[in-house]
C-alpha cells in the first residue's frame, strides 16, 4: 500500500477470462475455475472451493507455447467468496515470460499498476459493477462446469442484493 492508500503492484495485470485448474494440497482431484486478472506474479480466480488467507494450491494455466499447461505454486493473499487473489511463488524467470506471452495475447491492456481512488459516488458504482462482474464470472464457470442447476437459489439471492444495493445507490432507500 502507498500513503495515499492504494496498491502497488510488482507486475501489471491484464484482464482476461481463462479456464484454470486448480490442484488443492492434498486433494484427490483438482477444480476447474475462471482466470481473470492475470499477471507475472499472479492472478484472480473464481472457483467453487474452500480455501483460506495463506493457503497453498497449484495452479494449471495454459500457455501458448505447449499444448501441456504450465503449473505454477500459488499462495492465496485475498479473498472474497469464492473469489481468490491468488501470488505465483517459486516461479523461474522463463514461466514469468510465458504468463506474460499469455496476458498481452489474451488481454492487451494492462489495469494500472497504481489506481488513484475514485470518488465516492464512483467507488460506490465500481463495487457495485465488481459485484455483477462476480456473478456473471460465477455463471460461467457454472455452466462450463454444468452445475447451474445446483445453485440457483443461490445466485437469485445475491442478484436480489446487488438490485438492492444499485437501488439504494440510486436513490439513497432501501427497496
């Protein structure tokens, strides 16, 4: 963090949408999840699994350069919901280069290293888009995985509370 309060990264992320596999320490059987936000040193995935602040999964990411994934070890910084923040650890300077082939491949435009906050009105509207964003990641990964079905009620909830919090973004009131 920065004195002004925001973050610094060692490496620029690009926005992506990538299948990723993740393989749990000791598991007998690994999950499949949605890359976003990937850079050198790390990336965002949504997968159904329970993970904690501090944990260590592998990760499976495809690479452009070889029809086999690269695996890299990860360790889980952030998390929200099903939503991980995850740092690539232990990681030769060659794989750093193949991610970084992959990220200007998949997205282009890198999110600024250094984000200045919005005003809070803004911040409030970009919560609230994250949110979505979410939820939309959630029923991708859902479908590529089959399991809509599994959690519907689930989903209806959490789209009825982010309705609820534009509302009352909007209009300053409860629905």
């Amino acid at each position: 963090m920065t004195s002004a309060g925001t973050t610094t990264r060692r490496y620029p992320r690009y926005k992506i949408d990538i299948r990723v596999r993740l393989i749990p320490p000791g598991a007998t059987k690994s999950i499949y999840g949605r890359g976003s936000e990937m850079g050198q040193g790390g990336m965002a995935i949504f997968a159904e699994l329970e993970l904690a602040i501090g944990d260590r999964v592998e990760v499976e990411v495809p690479i452009l350069s070889s029809s086999q994934p690269l695996r890299v070890a990860a360790i889980v910084r952030n998390r929200i919901g099903f939503r991980y923040g995850v740092e690539f650890v232990d990681i030769s300077p060659e794989h750093r280069t193949e991610l970084m082939r992959l990220c200007e491949f998949m997205g282009p435009k890198p999110t600024p290293s250094q984000e200045e906050p919005p005003p809070p009105p803004q911040a409030e509207a970009a919560l609230i888009a994250e949110r979505i964003r979410n939820v939309i990641l959630a029923l991708a990964w859902l479908n590529d995985a089959g399991r809509l079905r599994h959690v519907e009620e689930t989903l209806r909830r959490e789209l009825q509370e982010t309705v609820n919090q534009v509302h009352k973004a909007l209009t300053g009131s409860e629905q």
